[in-house]
C-alpha cells in the first residue's frame, strides 16, 4: 500500500524527492503516513481536499482485494 501512495504522491508534487511515505501497523487497520514538502501539501490535499479523498478512495479499493482495512493520513 506505501508503494502505491507514494507513486501517486509523487507524480503530483513538484518535489518527488522529499515524499516519504511510512506504514504503522496496529490490531484494526494499517495507516499510511504520507509527508511532503510544505511547498507541496496544497497539492496533495487539492481544492476542499478532493485529491486527498481520491487518493484515499484508490487506496481503500486496493486494500479490498486483500482484506485490510488501511488508513491515509497526510502529514
């Protein structure tokens, strides 16, 4: 699941090199935490957050075909 925000998050940003992306697993869900530039957080998030939602709904499907429940957080 990192893998798959992380090319999404840096094909959005104009700073790819500064996009870290960590998985904290615990008992219910697996969390995604995406940091990137400060320059770059509008980009990510987008006009009332639609990108964030969009990445989270890809992730959320994704995480469906292997039953896990996984959790975006921007940082």
């Amino acid at each position: 699941m990192s893998q798959l925000v992380e090319m999404i998050a840096k094909a959005l940003v104009d700073y790819p090199d500064r996009v870290t992306v960590k998985e904290v697993e615990n008992d219910q869900a697996l969390t995604v935490e995406l940091r990137v530039a400060p320059e770059d957080m509008g980009k990510v998030i987008g006009k009332q957050g639609r990108i964030a939602k969009a990445i989270r709904t890809v992730v959320k499907a994704a995480a469906v075909k292997e039953n896990k429940r996984v959790v975006v957080e921007i940082l």
